[in-house]
C-alpha cells in the first residue's frame, strides 16, 4: 500500500501526558501547553479527562482548564469520559467531543476502571445515547492491543472484539492502544490486518507509547497498512498510572520529523512544537523525551 499524503495527528499530552506526572501542574500551564500546541498548528488536542480525581488526581481541573481555553472553531479540545457522570460533567464544562476507553484485557480493564470489559461497554451505551442527543462526537480507545501489563499476550482477535463493539455503539473512530509500548512492527500489522476484518481503516488510529522504543517503527508498519491517524504527546510526556513502568506516547517531534522526511503532511509547524514541549519540560523540570527536540539546530 502506498504511504497517505496527509496524517491527522491527535495531540494527547495534555492528557495521557501530565495524567502520569507526579509533581501537580497548574491550570494556568496546563491551558498554556494546549493553546501552544495549537498555535504549533495541531487541531485536535486531548485536553483533560472526567474521571475520578481519587485515582488520577493530575485530571482533577479538567472543568477549569477547559474554561479558560480559547475556542476555535477549527481546533477539537476533547476529554476522556469512563462513564455517564463524566460526560455529563464533560458536557457541563462544554466539551465539544469527548473519548469513551475500553481494554483488550480483562485484567487492565478492572485496574484501570474498577469493571469487566463487558461491564465497560454498558457504561458506554447511555454516554453514547446522550452523546448523539447532544451532537457530541465519541471516539473510542481500545487498550493494552499488543500486550497487557497483567495478562501478558492479548491476540488480535480479542481486540477486534472490543474495537468491533465501539464501533457498532456509534464511536466515528478507534485507537488502537499499545498501552505498555511492547509492540514490534510484525504484531502491528497482524493486529491491522485482523480489525480491519470489519473496521474500515479511515476507522482507526494509532496510539503507541514508546517504553522499548519501538513506537516509530509500529507507526511506520501502520502507515505501511493504511492508518492515517496516529496520537501523539509533545517531548514524548506520560504513561499510563494503570501500566507500571509504560513510558509516555511516542514524541509528537519524532512523529513529525519521521512523517516530514516521507514527504507527508501534518499541517505543524516543528519549531513551535520544540517549543511547546521545551517550556511544558520546564514547569514539570523534566528531560524532553523527544530525540528530535534534543538535536534540534534551527536553521
Ligand atoms: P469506581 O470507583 O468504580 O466508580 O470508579 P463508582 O461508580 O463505584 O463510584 C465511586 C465514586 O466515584 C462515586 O463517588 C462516584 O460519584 C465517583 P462517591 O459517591 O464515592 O463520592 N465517580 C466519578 N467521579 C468523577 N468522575 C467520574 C466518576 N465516576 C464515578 N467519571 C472510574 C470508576 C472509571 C470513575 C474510576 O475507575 C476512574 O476514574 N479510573 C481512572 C481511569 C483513568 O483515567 N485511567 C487513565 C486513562 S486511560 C489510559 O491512559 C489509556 C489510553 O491512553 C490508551 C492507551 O494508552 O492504551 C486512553
Ligand atoms: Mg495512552
């Protein structure tokens, strides 16, 4: 297959990002980090997540964060939604889409949101009801694809399954979460080629985090397989609380450079990137995870 002309990149720093960092991040840097993300040219950017502030506290102003942002109209702010109550608190603070996330894994599933894979998807059923009635679009992420931090092997068909549900409830997108970052490029074409059984691939995104460095190399293979969507966090920021060890998203910097070189556009500007990601470092006083931040001479 030939490589697209353009990838969509969805910007999660600001949630899947500081979700993971210790040290507490204001509100101010917080909406700070996401209008410089869009002024780096991203348009759709994770922006918080509705969740218990008892098991992620760093998601807690997730409501003041989202009141302070500029809205533009060509630019997506969306949040995590776990269950009805987060939506509708999501909505109450004006969340214009928002993302419903299930687990390949029953073991990562029940760490991660207290419930049963099957119990997740009930909780989804009315958030998708009220969704539709509100025209909020829902996008679906389906975890631990290539591997469970509890389980150990997840097969391609128990994703399917999953990513199959999410679609059919109505979610216009899945991303397909190598939570744990063991993915190699041969496990994600396999995983591709069994969910695009019945997904259209304009249907699925990517979303790799990069703890054996194998990121790059997976979102190449998913290029190489027709995915044209892929997430992404600004100095590689994050992890997953619920994945020990996971280190954070591939950085959106290395995902420009590699998509650069193949002659594919983003629409982002690298030396806004570099700096989004440099001062969000500073406040969290943090090595930039990124390579290409690190090595970065302006011209
Ligand atoms: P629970 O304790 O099972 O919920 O939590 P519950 O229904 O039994 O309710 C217990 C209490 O939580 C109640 O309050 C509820 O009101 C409250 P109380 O009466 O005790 O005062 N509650 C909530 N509060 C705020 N927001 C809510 C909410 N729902 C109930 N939405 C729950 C279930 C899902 C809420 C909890 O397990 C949770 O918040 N988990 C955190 C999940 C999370 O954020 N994980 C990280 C993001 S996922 C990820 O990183 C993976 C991803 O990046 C893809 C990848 O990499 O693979 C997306
Ligand atoms: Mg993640």
């Amino acid at each position: 297959m030939s490589l697209p002309r353009y990838v969509r990149l969805v910007e999660v720093s600001p949630r899947d990002g500081l979700q993971n960092e210790a040290r507490p991040v204001s509100t101010l840097d917080k909406v700070r980090l996401i209008e410089d993300l869009s002024a780096a040219g991203l348009k759709h950017i994770e922006a918080g997540s509705f969740v218990s502030a008892k098991w992620v506290p760093q998601m807690a102003g997730s409501a003041e964060v989202f009141a302070l942002l500029s809205r533009q109209t060509d630019v997506i702010h969306s949040a995590l939604t776990p269950n009805l109550k987060g939506f509708e608190d999501a909505l109450a603070a004006g969340v214009r889409e928002v993302a419903v996330f299930a687990s390949a894994s029953e073991g990562f599933s029940r760490r991660n949101i207290n419930c049963s894979i099957s119990e997740s998807l009930e909780r989804f059923l009315p958030v998708m009801v009220s969704a539709q009635r509100h025209g909020i679009r829902v996008r679906g992420y389906v975890s631990c694809v290539l591997g469970c931090p509890y389980e150990g092997k997840v097969t391609p068909q128990q994703v399917s399954s999953v990513a199959n549900e999410l679609i059919d409830m109505g979610c216009y997108e899945v991303s397909l979460g190598d939570t744990l970052g063991t993915g190699t490029p041969e496990a994600t074409r396999k995983l591709i080629d069994a969910v695009t059984g019945r997904i259209p691939r304009s249907k699925l995104a990517g979303h790799f985090h990069d703890t054996y460095g194998q990121a790059l190399a997976n979102i190449y293979a998913s290029l190489l397989e027709g995915i044209e969507v892929f997430d992404s966090s600004v100095a590689g920021l994050g992890g997953c609380p619920y994945a020990q060890g996971a280190s954070g998203n591939v950085a959106t910097e290395d995902v420009l450079y590699m998509l650069t070189g193949l002659g594919i556009e983003t629409g982002v500007d690298m030396a806004r990137l570099i700096a989004a990601g440099q001062r969000i470092c500073k406040v969290l006083e943090r090595r930039n995870g990124s390579k290409v931040a690190q090595a970065w001479q302006p011209v």
